[in-house]
C-alpha cells in the first residue's frame, strides 16, 4: 500500500464562513470489484464541521440516492477518508490509505467530528479527492440524473431565481358581458354550502393575479408539456385557500390527497404550491413526468422516482396523470409529507393513502369568471366562455378544447361531449348507489364525470370534514341529458338517484333525510294523503285573496301522482303538459320547499322537517312561483304542506306559516297552508 499524504494546504486555500457551503469531493464505486465510477462534490457547512461524524454520513448517503438511482442496502455503503493529493482524472486504483467513516461513526468515539478526519474546511484542496465510497451492490449510472443534464441546470435555473424570491406576478381584470345565452349553472347557493365569493367583486367582473413564465417551471420540473395550452397561471380563489389548508394539516398528517373534478386546475395548483414553498425556503421534490426533481438550500438535484432517501422535513408533490397513477416508491417509502392531486378514482388514492396514514382534501370547482380569466390570458374569445360552461360545465380543460377548435369544427367537438355525457348518464342510471351525496366511500370512479361533477362540503357554520364531497349535474342542459336516461328508468330507480346524488341530505338530521325519503317515495306512488289545516281561510291574512275559498274547506284527501320529474326549474317551465305530477329539485335552493305535487287546479308545495326551528318559505315559494309554467300558474291555487312525524310539529309550523300572509306574484294569489302526519308507514 502506497504511503498516505495529507491535503494540500497551499493550492486551493480558501477563508470560509461559517454559513458557506465547503465542497467535498468523492469518487463512488459501485463495487469494491468494480472498476466504474462515479465522481461528485457535496456541498457542507463549515459549522457542519464541527458536528458529529454521523452526519457527514447521513448527507453522504442522501445525495446518493437523490442523484443516483441507488438500490443497494444502505448499509452496504463504506465511506472512507482519502489522503491523497491525486486528481479525479488521475485517481485509478482504491489501494491508498483511508478510515472507514461509517465504523467511526458507529463505534467510534461519539464526540468524533468531522473536522477530525477531513481537516480544517480552508484546509481543503478543492482539486483533489477527500473522500472514497463503496457499495456492495451496483449503482445506476447517471443518465438523466447527470448533475451536468439540461434537466439539472432547468431545475438550478428555477432554484437560483425562486429559492426565498416571490415570483413576479401581473394584476388584470375581466368583465363579462351579462347577456349571456343559456341558463345560470346549477351548483348550490344555498345555506348549507354556499358558493365563496370572489373578494369584492361582482360574478360578472374580476380584478385577478397570474403568474408568468410558468412553462420554465414545468421544464424544471421535467415536465415541458404540462400546461401546454399556456405559459401562465392564474391564481385561482381556491389555490390559497388549498394551501394554506395544506400547511394546516401538515402537522398532524403525513399525506393530503387532493381531490377534485377532472381539467379543473389541480395540477397548476401543484407549481403555485412548489412556487410558494420555494419563496418560503420549503425543502421540495415534485414528481409530474419521469424525473423527480428535489430542491433544498443547496440547490436542485434529480433523481428517478424508485430512489431511496428520507427526505426528512420535506415537501413532496406529486400528481396523478397518464404517467402516474399514484405517489412514486420514493415519495412512499420516505419520510417527506406527500400532497397528491387527483381526480375522484379511488384507484389513484385510496389504498395508499390508507397505509400512509393521510386524509383527503376535496377542491372547488372553479367559477365562471375565473374559467374566463383564464381564456382571456389565452387571448380566445373570453365573451363565450359562459356560453359554453354554462352548457358543459365548470371544466376548464373541456372550454379550452371548445374555444380552440376552428368554428367549422366546434359543432362536432360538442357533438363528441354531448356524446360522452349521455353515455355518463346512463353509466349513473345503471350503479346510482356509488355516487354518494357526500363521504368518501362515494368518490368513486370516473365515468361518470361527463355529467356529475363532483365539489367539496364546506359549510361555513358547522364542524365538517375536509374530505366531505358531493356530485351534482351543475348545468340545466346537463340535466336535461341526465334527466332523459332516468325517466326510462322506474320511479324506485330514478328516486334512487335523486337520493344518491341530492344535497337535500347535507341540510337534514339523518332521522329527517330518512322521514323526506320515505315523504317522496309516497307521494310518487298510488297513495292518497289525509291534510287538514288549522286556520280557516278567513283567519288568516291572506285571505280572501282573488281565489274564492270554502270557510268550510279545512281537510282533504290529496292523491299521490306517479308521474315523475327529478331536475332542474326548467321542468317546471312545461308543467301545463301534465294532468298531474310529482317533482323534486336538484339542488336545495328552494328554501322551505322540498318537492312539488299538482294537478290540474292545485299546486302543493311540500315542506318535510322533524324540526321545531324552520326558515321562512315565503322565499322557496316565490322562486317556485318565477319558475312555474306562467301559462297556467295564476289559474292554480296554491298550498304549501308541513309534513312531519306528529300531530303537534305539523299544526305548530302549519299555524305560524299560515299567518305570515304569503302571497305570490303580481296578481297576489294567496298560499294556503296545511298539516300532515306521516311516519314512514
């Protein structure tokens, strides 16, 4: 064995502080037998010298899995100091003297620092080799993984000008005309779930933010062609809030997986996300295509996603695509907190996030003016967006698609969606039971996602779950579709998908859910329903109205109508068609009012509750009467029923309805109110 040398104190000779990185230079062979090899600098503090041997061995094998695609045992690893003054270019043979680190480490005594071994920092000479590792298995070249690959100077790039910089940002605004075609979509408004609102500004005006240059993050991310229809990101009302729930739950979990509609804006969530955490100095690796990329305050490195490595107080953000389905082995078997973005299929999420030990986020769907934000920075025609998503939906991925084609050709890229939502349609006909309202259980697949578009329950009022979700047909001629393959089905069938996917169930006890769906199943049926009321006609102080009524008329029998009609208002637009029917909104935005059951003189309004509390329904009442056929609704007399579980619920809300007066319309037609008792049975 040739003699040792010391380092070099004169060549290279540096003075450091103690916040400067010190290069260390290593030659890795991949076996003791092995002739290739691998050389590297790694970065270390110069207060790092002073610490423990063991951490100098930690670092070590860290950068070896984060470069290289290292599947040995990382026991089998042997880092040995090098006291040679040979050059890497020079160095050929492993017979030179040296001290086996990890031995050290482990045996040695426990104050032993690094400085011991390697010398002083400004000791270094920065052209010769200071430390030898082997392995006892082979390690991977670097192919892609090359510190010296475009992909590794993209991803430096993006470090240097993000790493605790914020990333420039531009302010815009858009207004949208208010004559649009086509009705409002159909997402609740209503108590229990409302819409969040854009900070001051009007549905049809938008002051909004966007980030820049957002193809160069995605190129550092080895994604080039993520978002390729743009080289921008507008920052969604909802991106903020994702993320600050995020760092929210960050501390009692090890994994958020979030859920959301498909072509909505998850996966540009995830570079606004990477973008933040870089400004706030994050440790970050990011999984979109092949590469994992991994940043931290030394820089960016690459590595293939079956590396090894603890990536201990990291970040890891990962989607779900046509490349990945879910979370890479690094990212699993490592100690890093995993977000993932998703859409619903339990597939992608469900199994891995269970052995993770995680929970589950559900996103919202994005808003009109936000979609046309969007296609604004595009420079398409914006003014036809709401058109559009007002048609198909809340999906940005589907507006692009339209708004890009040719218009000879557009007619036929609809043709394809109206295609896709009819067989949707009848893929939820077929299986309504795994579409539930909320829950996870429910998120299920996705072949439904032409027609159901699924958003999160977040009641601002009420202790829920994250996870809460539900699916809803958010658009009137959506609706009409799905509407189409339910009516072909039987009124057990069709009640079982307004049961399946109603929001009703959100804003109700699970005793009154039951009571309301026992309520639709009866009166949707061949029975008749005793009702009587309180207050004759001439007590109350809507009376006696333009419609002549009995003083003696305080009960009836009313029948029960097998016709059928579970969808939107628009339903109720052409009512004057039908001798009788029974109809259930699909939304909860009828306050007071749950169903409707008519015929040719009456209109019952049905309002079931076991509660002693109830809102107003004069509200539900006028939105009913505005979307009642106008051919005919002046013509009918008007009730509303409070239907509950006893005699003495019913007639109290029966009474106090009563003498609010409610009147509908112009012509002041006056609501008459009744009680009934019905328990199920």
């Amino acid at each position: 064995m040739p003699p040792t040398t010391v380092n070099s104190r004169k060549a290279g000779q540096v003075v450091v502080d103690d916040d400067d990185d010190v290069y260390i230079n290593y030659l890795l062979f991949s076996s003791e037998r092995n002739s290739d090899r691998i050389a590297f600098p790694l970065p270390i503090l110069k207060r790092k010298f002073t610490q423990p041997l063991a951490f100098l061995y930690d670092d070590i094998v860290d950068t070896l899995a984060i470069c290289y695609n290292f599947q040995a045992d990382l026991s089998t690893i042997r880092v040995y100091t090098l006291k040679t003054d040979q050059r890497i270019a020079e160095f050929k043979k492993i017979s030179v003297g040296n001290i086996d680190i990890q031995t050290i480490a482990d045996f040695h005594d426990p104050t032993e620092d690094i400085q011991t071994i390697l010398g002083a920092p400004e000791s270094l000479n920065r052209k010769v080799l200071h430390l030898l590792i082997t392995a006892a298995e082979k390690v991977e070249p670097p192919s892609r993984a090359s510190p010296e690959s475009p992909l590794h100077k993209l991803a430096n790039e993006l470090w240097k000008k993000a790493w605790g910089k914020s990333w420039p940002t531009t302010k815009s605004s858009i207004s949208i005309e208010e004559t649009v075609e086509g009705e409002p979509m159909l997402i609740d408004d209503d108590d229990a779930n409302p819409m969040p609102r854009l900070e001051d500004d009007a549905d049809s005006r938008w002051n909004y933010t966007f980030l820049s240059d957002i193809g160069s993050v995605a190129a550092a991310c080895s994604a080039p062609g993520f978002g390729s229809d743009s080289d921008f990101l507008v920052i969604r009302k909802e991106y903020p809030w994702l993320r600050d729930k995020l760092q929210e739950l960050r501390a009692a979990n090890s994994a958020v997986v979030v859920i959301g509609h498909q072509g909505i804006g998850k996966s540009m969530f995830l570079l606004f996300l990477l973008l933040y955490l870089l400004e706030k100095k994050q440790p970050t690796a990011i999984h979109l295509s092949d590469d994992v990329v991994v940043f931290n305050d030394k820089g960016a490195t690459i590595c293939t996603p079956k590396s090894k490595n603890k990536l201990v107080g990291y970040w890891a953000l990962t989607d779900s695509n046509v490349d990945i389905n879910i979370p890479c082995p690094l990212f699993r078997g490592s100690k890093a907190f995993i977000v993932q973005t998703t859409s619903p299929r339990e597939d992608r999420w469900k199994d891995w996030i269970k052995y993770r030990g995680g929970t589950v986020v559900v996103s919202e769907l994005p808003r009109e003016i936000e979609i046309a934000a969007i296609i604004k920075q595009i420079k398409l025609e914006y003014q036809q967006a709401t058109h559009y998503i007002r048609k198909w939906g809340p999906c940005t991925r589907t507006i692009i698609k339209i708004l890009t084609a040719p218009t000879a050709v557009r007619s036929s890229v609809e043709v394809t969606l109206a295609h896709a939502a009819k067989s949707a349609a009848e893929t939820v006909c077929n299986n309504p039971a795994v579409y539930m309202s909320i829950a996870l259980p429910g998120l299920a697949h996705s072949q439904g996602s032409a027609i159901l578009f699924a958003r999160p329950y977040r009641p601002p009022h009420k202790v829920y779950s994250d996870a809460g979700a539900k699916f809803a047909v958010p658009t009137a001629f959506l609706d009409d579709i799905f509407h189409t393959a339910a009516t072909s089905r039987t009124n057990s069938i069709a009640l079982d998908l307004f049961f399946a996917l109603s929001s009703h169930s959100l804003t109700r006890t699970s005793a009154g859910w039951v009571l309301e769906q026992s309520v639709h199943r009866a009166l949707c049926s061949d029975n008749a329903f005793d009702i009587r009321r309180t207050l004759r006609p001439a007590e109350s102080p809507a009376s006696p109205g333009k419609i002549a009524v009995d003083p003696r008329d305080t009960s009836r029998t009313i029948q029960a109508s097998q016709k059928l009609l579970c969808g939107t208002v628009s339903a109720l637009a052409r009512v004057a068609n039908f001798r009788t029917f029974y109809w259930i909104p699909s939304v909860a935005n009828f306050p007071g009012v749950d169903s409707v059951l008519a015929n040719d003189d009456d209109v019952y309004a049905i309002q079931v509750t076991l509660s002693n509390e109830h809102s107003n329904p004069g509200d539900g009442l006028k939105k009913l009467w505005q979307s009642y056929d106008k051919d005919v609704r002046a013509q009918r007399t008007w009730h509303l029923i409070v239907v509950a579980d006893n005699d003495e619920l019913a007639r109290k809300h029966e009474v106090d309805f009563a003498r609010l007066g409610i009147t509908l319309g112009p012509e002041k037609v006056p609501v008459r109110f009744w009680s009934c008792v019905y328990n199920g049975q």
